[in-house]
C-alpha cells in the first residue's frame, strides 16, 4: 500500500553502522537523522539495522521507525533490503547512510519540491546526502553488481539526476570525523528546532497516535501481527490493547483476525481500517505542514526564537 510521497531509509547495517551510537550534543547521530526526517514530513522511516540492533531498538524504540535486520557485509546489499521493502510503499525514498547525519530539515523540503528520478543536494560544487530516489529507479537500483555500491549505480543513471544547490554544508559532514560533527553541532541544532506535533485522536482517553498508525501500516503490510510488532520493537499483548481500544472508539472494525491455516492465520485491515489509515495519514501531513509554515512567519521570520 503506498502510504506516502516519500519514505525515509537510514543505512546503519554495515560495518560503519556502529556509528549510530556516536554522539553529537547531547543525542545519537541516528536519533539526529530521525528526527531530521521527521522535521520533513518523511513517513516511514526505515532503519537498516546490523550487529548493532538491540542497541539501536533500544534508543529508537518509542520514535516510530521500523527496523529491518540486514546480515549484508556490503552496504548495497543492505541498500537493497531497505529499498525493495519500501519500493510500493511511497512515491520517493529519502536515502542516507548513518554516517551523513547533519544535513537540515530545509535541504530536505527542498529536495522534496524538486521533480526528478535523482534528485542529489549540492554544496560548493560537490554532492552530498541524503538522495531522493523515485521508485521508479529501485529496479535499476537493486540489479546493479557492479563496484562502488549505490554511488556506482547512481553513477550509470547520470543524465537522468538531478542537482539541488543548497546552502548546507552538512551535507558533506562525515561521521567519521568528530571535528567535523562539533563544527556542523550549533548550526545543525538551530536548524532543526521546530514545534513538536504530536496527532492522537481522544474521548475521555487517548486511542489513536503516532505509534499505532505505524503499526497499522506495518499489518496493511505483512498481515502478521508478530512480525509488526517485531519491526517496531511492540510487545504483541500491548499492540492487540491498542487495536481493541481503537475499535471500541470508532466503533467498527480496523483489522479481521483470520486463524488457522498452514502458516498460523494472518491479521489483515479491513476496507474500513485501511481507509482510516489513509485518512490519518493526510491529516497529520497537512497539520504538520501549517505548524511549521506558521512557526516560520511566527517566530522564526521575527527573530523571537
């Protein structure tokens, strides 16, 4: 199901990907880049995830990611993972790997506003991340064996990218280098305030938010509650309270409960749950895209904050 314009995809399975643990102030260059794509409108995020997974479930466990595990010893086979997972999921896949954490929420939109198969941010005359692929170039993507990874790939589609020059430097900054993250650290941190929207829907009691519309677009998915729960680090007890509360509330159906069978029976939306989903999904799109316009014109533009 194609839940959005565009998805985010953070690789962090490689061997570099023990750099998700890596501070920069006071949070995680991971948790840096979640909530960068956050701040952008991006849903899903996907996280790439390798022999640092318990630590890095345990850190983003309550900030709505999925996480998909990936014994891959090269990042493109992990790239591929991630990118068939999400190829009918969305429009576009916002790709960065975890060590390229200080790029700006702005670069981002702006890279959104930009129409393009490839869409690369410049800065100074050289190419950074995160890259904006269309699902229309996974295929492409994902049969490349050739060296170099996905730059290698990208490099056999260069009439067909595009370059976005933007003024952000933090889209050359390498994790590896702790000088460099310090630098971008003051910038980066007023680039990325912003007001914090959280939509939940409630009576007398909250019954719907963030964290079960994820779960929701991971059953439309799989159509098994046990691996949703596992791609969102969500107990299977915990997950059906949240699905029976959401049903008592509206007052119909969201899921259908299909046991037995070969493979154990399956958990699947109903028409009517699929349609909520949707729904949900526009709506916190468009309140999240006037609170950050009236932020700007309100604060920001005015130099109050």
């Amino acid at each position: 199901m194609q839940i959005s314009q565009a998805a985010g995809l953070i690789e962090a399975a490689s061997p570099s990907g023990a750099l998700s643990q890596r501070q920069a102030g006071s949070i995680t260059i991971l948790k840096r880049i979640v909530l960068t794509f956050q701040q952008a409108g991006i849903f899903p995020i996907v996280v790439l995830t390798g022999e640092e997974e318990e630590m890095v479930r345990y850190q983003l466990s309550d900030y709505g990611v999925i996480f998909l595990h990936s014994e891959a010893k090269e990042p493109m086979d992990a790239v591929r993972t991630g990118l068939t997972y999400l190829a009918d999921k969305c429009g576009r896949v916002a790709y960065t790997p975890v060590t390229a954490p200080m790029f700006v929420p702005e670069t981002l939109l702006r890279l959104r506003e930009t129409p393009g198969e490839i869409v690369t941010p410049v800065y100074q005359g050289r190419g950074g991340h995160p890259v904006l692929l269309s699902t229309a170039v996974i295929p492409e993507i994902c049969a490349w064996r050739g060296e170099n990874g996905l730059r290698g790939a990208l490099r056999t589609m260069e009439e067909r990218r595009v370059r976005v020059n933007v003024e952000d430097e933090g889209i050359l900054t390498n994790a590896h280098d702790q000088d460099q993250l310090d630098a971008q650290l003051s910038r980066h941190n007023r680039a990325i305030l912003h007001p914090y929207i959280q939509i939940r829907f409630e009576r007398e009691n909250p019954f719907f938010n963030d964290r079960l519309k994820l779960l929701l677009f991971l059953l439309s998915d799989t159509e098994n509650l046990r691996r949703a729960c596992d791609q969102m680090a969500l107990s299977v007890s915990k997950a059906w309270n949240m699905i029976n509360h959401l049903e008592v509330e509206l007052g119909y159906p969201v899921v259908e409960r299909r046991r037995g069978g070969k493979n154990g029976g399956r958990t699947v939306l109903t028409a009517e749950g699929r349609d909520f989903l949707l729904a949900a999904q526009r709506y916190e799109e468009a309140v999240i895209q006037f609170a950050q316009q009236r932020f700007r014109s309100d604060f920001l533009e005015r130099g109050m904050i």
